[in-house]
C-alpha cells in the first residue's frame, strides 16, 4: 500500500542529527537531500550532540512518574508537530550512534507519559533514515533498516528508507556520486505503512 507522500507547505519535517562529530558526512548528506524539498516545505533542524539532555531513565512502572525537563519536553513538541521524522546518524557499529538511541529510548517514555496520546499521533507520520558508513557495501546496514523499520511499525507510521553514503573523513561523502544522486530524490519517493515480517507473512497466505 502506498500513498502520496508529495513533501510540500502541508508537510513539516523533522531533521534529527545523532552524529557526535558537527558538520559530519551524515549532515552534509542529511543537507543534500533536504535541499531537494520544495520551497516552502517546514524545516526543523535538531543537533542532539548540542542539547543538553541527560540519559533516558525509564519511569514508565514507577507509581511517582519522572519529572520532564524542558529540553526533553522542546524535543517531545518538535517530534509530534512533524509530519515526517528523518534520523540522521552515523553508523555506528552496524546501527543507530548513542545520541540517535537515546532520543528513541526517551520515545519509550513519551508512550506512557500521562496523558500522552503520543503513539495515536505518530501513525501515520513518515520516518527516514539517512547514514554515512565507512563501508561501501550497504548490506552492512541492514541492522540499521530493520530498526528503522521496525520502530516505524511499531507506531503504524509509514518507512521511508534509508539513504546511504560512503564517507569516513571529513567530508568525504560529497565524493560519493551516487549518494549524491539518491539525494536529489529521497523525499520524492512513495512510502508504504512499515510492516513487521511476521505481518507480511500472514498478509501473503
């Protein structure tokens, strides 16, 4: 199932940078594909590196709840006001850099935030991935798509994909010519609801 995903002044999107290093590969390859947008199209950018946000402490089975700190709760307000979330990280050992997890991990919270109706507000939403890898070979990826993949699913949002780049030093993926033809028309792509596998076996019988 696919749907008209067509970015324009009615989408808003979320960019999400986990990379531990400013200006990274994964950045300037977020920053390609973005200026493909058209004009118009919502931006927000958020560097996790740079907020002050501590560790994800999970409070969901406690009777006193957690106290929201406000740049926790910046974040929250940014993640639900998006019509599409684009996690730019780094691969780090196969999958998501710490920053990106910690984010993630603070969505556990946000599903059982009294009062949230954070799960009801995500379906339906887009996430993306983009990532910079040391390896030419995307394969090595794959534990990146299947987290992406799978915590779309989990909230019934559609999956984008993950756009791909090669690029270990500084700036090195501006030489990735493919990847920077894939960037030109990342957004433009259609994207279906994201599915576990064991729902696409049972669709398929």
């Amino acid at each position: 199932m696919t749907t008209d995903t067509t970015p324009g002044p009615d989408r808003s999107f979320l960019f999400v940078l986990g990379s531990s290093r400013p200006h990274g590969n994964t950045e300037i390859l977020a920053r390609a594909a973005a200026q493909q947008l058209p004009r118009g199209t919502r931006q927000h950018w958020v560097d996790l590196a740079q907020l002050p946000l501590p560790d994800f402490q999970d409070g969901r089975h406690e009777s006193d709840g957690w106290t929201v700190g406000e740049t926790e709760e910046e974040l929250r307000q940014a993640t639900v006001e998006a019509t599409d979330i684009v996690l730019a990280s780094p691969l780090y050992w196969y999958t998501l850099s710490a920053h990106t997890k910690r984010y993630l991990d603070y969505w556990s919270g946000w599903l059982s935030m009294p009062g949230s109706d954070f799960k009801q507000r995500m379906a339906g939403r887009t996430l993306w991935g983009v990532t910079a890898m040391a390896d030419r070979d995307e394969v090595v990826a794959d534990g990146l798509v299947t987290t992406l993949n799978h915590t779309a699913a989990y909230l019934r949002m559609r999956f984008g994909g993950l756009l791909t780049g090669n690029g270990s030093r500084p700036g090195q993926v501006r030489d990735d010519e493919q990847a920077m033809i894939r960037a030109k028309t990342f957004f433009a792509r259609e994207t279906a609801f994201a599915r576990f596998p064991y729902e696409e076996q049972a669709e398929s019988r």
